[in-house]
C-alpha cells in the first residue's frame, strides 16, 4: 500500500536526520534530495483518474469525472487551505510531450474551454479517501488540430489532462501532479457518434498498456479483432450468447471481401484499420464497422431476447442461406442481418415455384422503428407463409414465448 511506504520513506528520513553528524555536510544534502525524488516519484504515481471522462465526447454536453490522490488522507491532513483541481484538454501531441517528459513539464496551453474546469481536493474522514469530484463539467468547444494525411476529425484523439500543486508536510515539499484521462475523441455532432466509436474501440482493445499516447497498431491479427467484436457485442446487447464460429466466417468474408478463402485461411490474417472503418464496403454506402454497429444497436434494442434464446442466425450470407434453406420443406425459415441496409433484420423462408423448384424469398428487413411498433415474434406468428423455424422447429413452438397478445411494444 502507498500508505505504508510514505511511513517507511517518513521513517529512513528521520533516522538519516538523527545520523546528520556522522554523515557529514556533504553526504546528507544528496541523500535528502534522494529521498525528495523518490518521495515526489511515489506521491506522483498516487495521483489517478478513478472515474474516467466519456471517451466519446459531444461539445456543449455536460460530464462528469473523478481523481482520486491516494496519498492524500496521509500528506494533506495538515494543509492550511483547500487543493483544487483543474481538468484542461489537451491534443495527442502535448499529451505524447507530457509523456516524454514523465510528467514534469506543465500545460502551456489547453486545446479546448472547459467550464466548471476547477474542483476542490477533499479528504473524506469517514471512507479515508481522497478525490476531486467534477459533477458539471461542460467542453465548450475544441480547437482541432492539424490532422495526419487522410485521418478525419473522428480519428483526432485528445485527452483530459487534470492537475494540481500540491505542498506536503512534514517537509514542506511542493509537488505539481498531473495526469492523463483515456483518450478521447472530441464530437460535434451526433451523426460523428459512429465513427468517434470506432476509434475508442480500436484504441481500448489494441493498443499497448505501456505506449506513447496514443499510438496503436494500424493492423491487427484477425482472431484478435474476432474477440474484440465478440466482446462488444456481448457487452452491448447484455446478452451470454456470444458470437460463434461460423458468424466469424461470415464476418471475415466480410471486411476482407473474399468468399474464396476458408476459416482457417482468416486464421492467418491480420486486417487494417482501414478495412475496419475507412473503405467502404463495395458495392455499399457504408464502412464494415458502421454496418456492423447497427447490428449491435438493432439487437440491443429490439432482439435481445430472441438472439439469447438463439432464433435469430444472424452473421450469414444471402448465398449459405439459399443453400441451407432450398433443401427444406416449403415454409422453413430463418433471420439473418440484412446485408444492404444498417440496422435491418430479414426473414428467408423457402416457398415452391410453379415448376416445382424451391425458390427462397427474402422479406424486406425490418428496422428498429418496425419492430418498435409491431415486435419481430408477432410479425412471425402473422405470416402465414412462414412454418418451420431452420432446421424443423415449428415457429410456435420457437417463438411462442416471445408472441403478444397485445399490438406494441419491443421485442
């Protein structure tokens, strides 16, 4: 515990005073300034951001934020006057010189005005802790920075820099502790929300703890992204039904556009940034992330309880369904996310021509705002055509649980 290694440091510096004689006028300037370093080293590092500032940030919002001074209870019980804490933004570039210069070096100037930036440092007797707690704090506007190439304003990552001088007793030591929030991408409109999402994921899960802020790798290995995408998704839609192997397949033949390659051929790969959420999808108006993050919302939303209760296929393409479906009696079906569109459900069901031939039909995908007026299991009860959920579960037997008996509602 920091707090019993201030008492171990409080402890060798009073036995070094009382040996001040024996060891002499030069010796003990250097070891007292020895300790002030470490002692500055330890109380720096007892400085941290316990709650952290939204990572995807709206201009004119209101957020909230908390430090947390470990050290504090312990050096500051005699202070004469109150600390405050300031939160200041600051750009990749000022947070990767701060970095550099492990901190010693101060804010020259923040790259946005941030109101209610200043809060007081205060000790709670009853928890033992103490914390700078920012409850109205509002970013009033960011002054961008000139960007790498081709990056938009959704990739510019900037951070929350929080501050304070602090003077300890005994000693009378002055320390300046600063620290840095997670990255933060800075927004200004709502439709930027996607992207600016896209960012903070591929930075949370690859870059390195130990890094330069904020560099993070421009291609990573697939089976990594596979978890990444698992994670959020279980995450998102608060569901233990996670993703599964052939919903990575689909995915891979996605973002690589290769229906060629099998699923251990993706095991190899490493896939960019750029396929992730720069290239537009051929043959569509959207990024693979951008396609992939309505899934998550519309599933979050309104089919959380049927992709649990695994009704719902999903991640597969048009093509495997027609092969899975043409084999099956007249009426099977099955739900898949719709390939054209973001955030749409679609029903396949096989019906017969009239030649005899199995044909498979898929209805038009349903939208968040669809199922929020008639719920996807009601839908299903009321097309007729539709029997046999894929392989041979009868549909009521399926979505029984999941039917109304009253119009409304979300599913």
């Amino acid at each position: 515990r920091c707090e019993n290694l201030v008492e171990v440091y409080f402890q060798l510096q009073q036995q070094v005073m009382a040996s001040s004689t024996e060891l002499g006028p030069e010796l003990l300037p250097r070891i007292l300034e020895r300790f002030n370093e470490v002692l500055s080293s330890l109380v720096k590092s007892s400085f941290l951001v316990e709650k952290q500032p939204p990572q995807v940030l709206k201009t004119q919002t209101k957020f909230q934020a908390s430090i947390r001074f470990l050290l504090g209870p312990r050096l500051l019980k005699a202070a004469p006057k109150p600390y405050m804490v300031r939160a200041d933004m600051v750009t990749e570039k000022q947070a990767r010189e701060l970095e550099l210069s492990n901190y010693s070096n101060t804010l020259s100037e923040s790259t946005g005005e941030i109101l209610h930036n200043t809060v007081v440092l205060e000790t709670n007797p009853t928890s033992g802790t103490c914390c700078a707690n920012f409850k109205n704090v509002l970013l009033k506007k960011i002054k961008r920075c000139e960007r790498k190439g081709s990056e938009s304003v959704t990739e510019e990552k900037c951070a929350v820099l929080f501050s304070t001088n602090v003077t300890l007793t005994p000693g009378n030591v002055s320390i300046h502790l600063q620290v840095l929030s997670l990255p933060i991408v800075v927004i200004v409109h709502g439709n930027q929300d996607n992207n600016a999402k896209a960012t903070v994921l591929w930075d949370n899960a690859f870059s390195d703890i130990e890094r330069v802020p904020f560099v993070v790798a421009e291609r990573v290995p697939w089976d990594k992204m596979c978890d990444t995408l698992n994670m959020k998704f279980m995450a998102e839609v608060q569901t233990t039904k996670g993703l599964l192997k052939e919903h990575y397949f689909f995915l891979a033949q996605k973002i690589f556009n290769d229906h060629s390659a099998s699923p251990e051929d993706f095991q190899s790969r490493h896939v960019s940034w750029a396929q992730f959420n720069k290239e537009i999808l051929p043959g569509r108006g959207f990024t693979f992330w951008q396609w992939f993050d309505g899934v998550l919302d519309l599933t979050k939303r309104c089919l959380k309880s049927y992709w649990s209760d695994r009704l719902i296929m999903g991640f597969i393409s048009k093509q495997y369904v027609c092969k899975l479906l043409s084999v099956k009696p007249d009426g099977t079906f099955l739900l898949r996310f719709s390939d054209s569109e973001i955030g749409g459900v679609t029903i396949a069901y096989v019906t017969r021509g009239k030649d005899g031939s199995s044909q498979v039909e898929n209805i038009q995908p349903f939208s968040a705002k669809d199922l929020s007026i008639r719920t996807l299991g009601d839908r299903i009860r009321d097309l007729e055509q539709l029997r046999n959920l894929y392989p041979n579960t009868p549909k009521d037997q399926a979505f029984g649980s999941h039917y109304n008996s009253e119009w409304g509602g979300l599913g």
